[in-house]
C-alpha cells in the first residue's frame, strides 16, 4: 500500500453501537486504488465523510437512554446548573503541589475542584462548571445529600493556620460574582466544606473572612448585634440550625463549625449570642432573602465586622457597621480571556 486512510468508529458499552458493526472505511492508492476508478482527491473526500459519520454515530450512541423507555426525543432542555458553592483550603503548602494533588489523588483516593484561588490571587480551572468534580466527599446540607452533583468546588491555597491574604480574598469574590451570575446561583448558597459535613471536615477554617464575603453580598450572614433580636419563648436553636442547613448527626460537631463560621471561635456549647444569631438567620430564610439571586441583588449588605476589618470595603473602614454597595469591592472576570475553560490571571 503507498497510503490509506482509515476511519473508525465503536463504543464497546453502547448498546447502540453493539448492535451495529464498526464503521471501517480504507481507501489506498496504487494497485489497491478503488474499484470505481476515483482518483486520489475523490477518495479523500469520500473517506473523511464516512469517518464524520463514524463520529457523528459515536456521539449519538454516548447519549444516555434507558432501555426500559421508547426514545422520543425533544429540543425542549438545556443543561443542569450547580445550585451551591462549596469554599476548601487546600491545607498543602503551594499551587503547585495542590495542582498536581487535584489533578491526582490524596490519602483517601482521586480529588478534584473546579477552581484553585492561589494566594497571590491567580485563578485556576481544573474541571469545566459543567462536569461533577470530586471535591465535597460524603456530607449534607440541607436536603442535598449529593454535594457533589449539585456545587461548585473552590480550593483556596491556604494550610488553615494563616491569614487569607487581601489579594487571594478579592479574587475569590472577583469568582463568586462570575459564577453565581452565570449560573444564577442564589447569594446564601456558598459554604465553607466544613459546613456541610462538621465531623469530618474543618475547612475553611475559623480565620476565614466570611464576614469580607457578606459585605460583598455573599453567604448567608446575620445582620449586626444590634439588630439582633431575643428568640421568642420556645425558641429552638437546633431546628434553626437544621433550618440553615446543617446536620445535626453529631451536635458537638455542628456546634464547633457554627461557630467557627459566623464567630471565628471554637466551643461545642450553644450560647445566648448563637440563639440570637440563629433567630436572626432563620428570619432570613423565612422571609424568601436566602432565595434571592445574585444577578438580582441590587441593595447594599450591612455588615458587622467582628474586631474591624483593616482596609476600606465599599466606602465603609475600620469596625462597627456600614452600609456596603453589594457590587462595590468586585467586578466580573476578565472580559477579555476567550476561553473560561483556561488559567484565569487575575
């Protein structure tokens, strides 16, 4: 044979392609050429053909159906949205070494995220928003019992026990607003891993700004003490827990990551401050706020900062309250990239 061309198609376990046999088209040239006489050109062209719709069968046969049903198919569909965005510290020490772990494997098997803030505030993209990464791991919140499915996973590079830098926090924000503008996931629906399964996990830790991410009009978050009422009588503050969205498999558990969240302190004992805390977040929730997406949010957030925060958020410095334009500390990501898919430098 001077050359050929080969185009092949087969998917082993479809059952649609299992009935039908490979698609196997060979065109050589010399003695071997076509018996109808088409010159070279010709059996190019015809090749290629055939090998399209090889491929075009292929992807047809990698649709899901079930067996048990008639296919009659509809145009009337468009892909599943994550509804939840789910915060990690990698607790490793650089980029690169959680790149090659997300890319990889740790102690308990294959890991991945759909993103990795560096601390100098560079963006990674590991996994397309549309692909189910392997980040949360067993754990609830509220009725989602499948994290997995239904979240975002975002690696912050963090070994838990510093600081999160200035830069690494505003490009975190810089991301949320992109992603739940995009995906129209609603404002409350980020939490920390350690959120959604406290016995197992401690991410992203008691020194986490969560109250940096509420003043941009992120996650759920009470509103200052002062507006905090006295639960009624009968007040239950673990239903209201389970009500935000926490487990309450081990209380303890759930008790140290409340307060790691919305206090920055430890303890596994509810207090008074938590009760009013906890009534404060359940009228939220009651009143539709948590509901609210961010591509709709058009009012500022007041925002109590726990000891201060350094620096001007929004117009609003130092500590006490202020009334922060939701928008004021973020813009959406760089117009400019022509592929999401890619590293985002930020």
């Amino acid at each position: 044979m001077d050359s050929c061309w080969i185009a092949r198609a087969g998917v082993a376990d479809s059952d649609l392609m299992a009935r039908a046999a490979a698609v196997t088209v060979v065109a050589c040239g010399g003695e071997n050429a076509m018996s109808d006489g088409l010159h070279a050109r010709a059996r190019r062209i015809w090749c290629l053909l055939v090998a399209c719709l090889a491929l075009g069968l292929g992807a047809c046969a990698s649709m899901p159906r079930n067996p048990m049903a008639i296919w009659v198919p509809s145009d009337n569909y468009d892909i599943r949205r994550p509804q939840l965005i789910v915060l990690h510290y990698t607790d490793q020490g650089s980029v690169a070494e959680s790149l090659d772990t997300l890319r990889g494997s740790n102690s308990g098997g294959p890991v991945s995220a759909h993103y990795l803030v560096g601390r100098d505030g560079r963006i990674y993209q590991l996994v397309s928003d549309t692909r189910r990464a392997w980040h949360a791991g067993g754990g609830r919140w509220g009725s989602i019992t499948d994290v997995n499915s239904a979240s975002l996973g975002i690696e912050i590079d963090n070994n838990g026990h510093v600081p999160f830098p200035p830069a690494q926090i505003d490009s975190l924000i810089r991301l949320l607003t992109d992603l739940t503008t995009r995906w129209r996931i609603p404002c409350a629906q980020i939490i920390g891993h350690q959120d959604m399964a406290p016995a197992r996990k401690p991410d992203p830790g008691p020194l986490f700004p969560w109250a940096r991410l509420a003043a941009a009009g992120f996650g759920l978050w009470p509103d200052p003490p002062a507006e905090r009422l006295d639960p009624p009588p009968g007040f239950d503050p673990w239903m209201a827990l389970a009500t935000v969205g926490y487990t309450l498999d081990d209380p303890p558990a759930t008790v140290r990551t409340f307060h790691n969240h919305f206090r920055g302190i430890g303890g596994e004992s509810l207090d008074a401050v938590d009760a009013r805390i906890l009534y404060n977040l359940v009228g939220k929730i009651e009143r539709g706020d948590t509901e609210q997406s961010c591509g709709d949010q058009k009012t500022g957030v007041r925002v109590h900062f726990p000891g201060g925060w350094q620096g001007r958020i929004g117009g609003a410095a130092g500590g006490g309250t202020g009334d922060v334009p939701a928008s004021a500390p973020v813009g959406p990501l760089d117009a400019r990239r022509d592929d999401p898919w890619l590293v985002l430098a930020v």
